[in-house]
C-alpha cells in the first residue's frame, strides 16, 4: 500500500509524475524533498536555541532528555541514508546493525555538548538531503527494508524522514505543535501515521475524519479487530495527528474516542 496519493499537479495539461520519461516512484520522492529541507531548517532553528542547560532537559518522551531526541533524529538521518545507499548499489544496507547498537547510540550521544549535538545533526542532515538529492530517479523504485515496517520502496525514504522530523520536533517541547505544522506537510503527516494502522488488529475500528485547512476533510476507516464496534472520531488534522502518533488524549476530538494502542 502506498503512503501517499502521487501529486497531480498540471504541467502543460500533463499530470507532473507522468510527463514523459518520468518514473512515478521518483516523481514522489522528489515531491517531497522540498518539504523534507523545509522542515530540516525548522528543525535546526529549533535546535540552535537550545544551550547546554536547555537541550539536557526533559522532552515530551518518557525517559528521553532533549539530547536524546536530538541524537535519535541525527541517527535517524544516517539510518535512512543506509537506505539509499542500499537502493542506489543493491548491496544491503541495513537501518541499524541492532536494535541495541541504535538505543546505545543514543544514549551515549545524549551525554555531549549543546555545540556538538547540533553539529553532529546538521552534518547528519546534510548527508541526508544530499544522498536523497542525488540518487538517480531510476533507482527510487528500488525495494528496502525499513525497520518497523519491513520491505518497502526507497521513495517512501523522504515521506519517512519528514514524519519523523515533525512528530520528534513536538517531542523536544521547545515550542512546536502539531498546529506549526504547513498545510501540505500536515496531510503528509496523517497519511504516514494512519498507513500502518489501516488495518492493524491490534487498534479498535475508527472511522477517522481529519478537518483540513481550506474547508477540506479526509476520512480513514480504521478496519481494527480491537473491537466489536466502529467508533466516530473527527477533529482537526493537527489534534488528530496528535492522537494518532500518541502524543495527545484525544480530548479535543468530537466524538466517543477510543483508548489507543501505545504508539511504537
């Protein structure tokens, strides 16, 4: 299933990912590389504000400071890098070597300096946005296992670093909310969150509509085995992006909302 619907913006009357010669699995990826860099730049803002006392206090993540989350979204760059690395050469190129080679990363890198922790995820994203830059459009159709959701194409590369960006600059609680969030990288949002819960039996039925800006709305069925009903739950794109990645209660929602499984 893919993630998300391929643009269809108008270029001389033809769809843009179908102009002649153009590969739709590329066309995605490069879509959304912009939206990636832009909310890079957020992110690093962000980051630059934070100094030796602030980055080491706590964030939003139970057990994580500031640092921790910082040092994750640095490894997460160089983890999706190996991704494309794997899809540029078709030698395997795993996310991580373990599990817990990932957790001790983080936690040792947690332990540094503001300075060297925001060098170290500038230089991380700098190598992100250039292997995502320069991977030839023939080899976005290349198949690769992520880690949570097994094989997938490397075009589903840049949506995976743009959801992971936003939902982990809410979790520095340095100031940015589901609702800083762009219109366009919102519904990205939703769409990356809701694909792996589409039918998941773990999660109760939801009938799910988000309100977007612009007077538009989306809907999901949430096809859950969790139980025996279908549950109405509709709101604002942001909150429901909040409830959905587990980092909101759902209160704002209309609707009888359900408790969800632990987001992970």
């Amino acid at each position: 299933m893919s993630i998300s619907p391929e643009a269809s913006v108008q270029q001389n009357g033809v769809p843009a990912q179908r102009r002649a010669g153009e590969r739709p699995a590329a066309a995605r990826a490069v879509r959304l590389l912009p939206l990636v860099r832009e909310a890079t730049e957020r992110l690093d803002l962000i980051v630059s504000g934070l100094d030796d006392r602030t980055i080491h206090q706590p964030s939003r993540l139970p057990g994580w400071s500031r640092a921790h989350v910082v040092t994750h979204l640095a490894r997460n760059a160089d983890a999706l890098v190996n991704l494309l690395t794997w899809a540029r050469t078709g030698v395997e190129h795993p996310m991580y070597a373990s599990r817990a080679d990932r957790d001790a990363d983080i936690e040792e890198g947690a332990d540094r300096l503001a300075q060297v922790l925001r060098e170290d995820l500038r230089a991380a994203n700098a190598r992100f946005l250039v292997a995502a830059t320069e991977l030839s459009e023939k080899y976005w159709s290349a198949t690769v296992a992520a880690r949570m959701q097994g094989p997938i194409p490397a075009s589903d590369v840049p949506v995976m670093r743009l959801h992971e960006v936003w939902v982990h600059l809410v979790d520095l609680d340095a100031g940015v909310t589901f609702a800083d969030v762009p219109e366009g990288h919102l519904e990205q949002l939703l769409e990356t969150a809701l694909a792996p819960h589409l039918a998941s039996p773990d999660w109760p039925a939801v009938r799910l509509t988000a309100e977007l800006p612009g007077d538009r709305t989306r809907t999901w069925d949430l096809a859950g085995g969790h139980d025996d009903r279908t549950y109405e739950v509709a709101g604002p794109a942001a909150d429901v992006v909040a409830w959905v990645t587990g980092r909101g209660d759902g209160a704002s929602l209309r609707g009888e909302v359900p408790v969800l499984p632990a987001w992970g």
